[in-house]
C-alpha cells in the first residue's frame, strides 16, 4: 500500500497527470488531495494502480489545503 505523505502522479482518469499527495488509505483504495480542486475535506478516491509513484514523501502534517499546494508546487509545470 501507498503510505499516506506519498506524492503521486495519475496515470489515467480526469485527473491525469496531475499531481496529488496521499491522504488517506482504505482497503485497496487510496485518497488523493492536490488542495485546489481536490480538496482534503473531499479527497478523490483512486485505485493504486492508475498512479505513478514519486521518490517523494512528505513529513510534514498535511493536514491543510494550502500546506499541500505548497508541497506539490514544484512538481508542477505551469
């Protein structure tokens, strides 16, 4: 299972290429939040198969919408 903290790519769906953090875990489904469209009171659940795993784990508490557009900030292109 993805650890919660994890960021991740989507592979497919609405949301590819998007980049998201982990937030939650559930049985075989994982909660992602990037904090603008997916909020982390309304996180998108996925199957961890349509997603790309990065090298990277976040240690702080990501528990606001705004720490987790921080966090994903530099992944993005635009």
């Amino acid at each position: 299972m993805i650890p919660v903290g994890t960021i991740v790519k989507a592979k497919s769906g609405r949301d590819k290429e998007g980049f998201f953090v982990v937030v939650k875990c559930e049985d075989k489904w994982v909660f992602i939040a990037d904090g603008k469209r997916r909020k982390v009171q309304n996180p998108k659940k996925k199957n961890p198969i349509h997603l790309a795993l990065t090298n990277t784990v976040l240690s702080d508490s990501m528990d606001t919408n705004r720490n987790i557009r921080k966090a994903l900030r530099d992944f993005r292109e635009d």
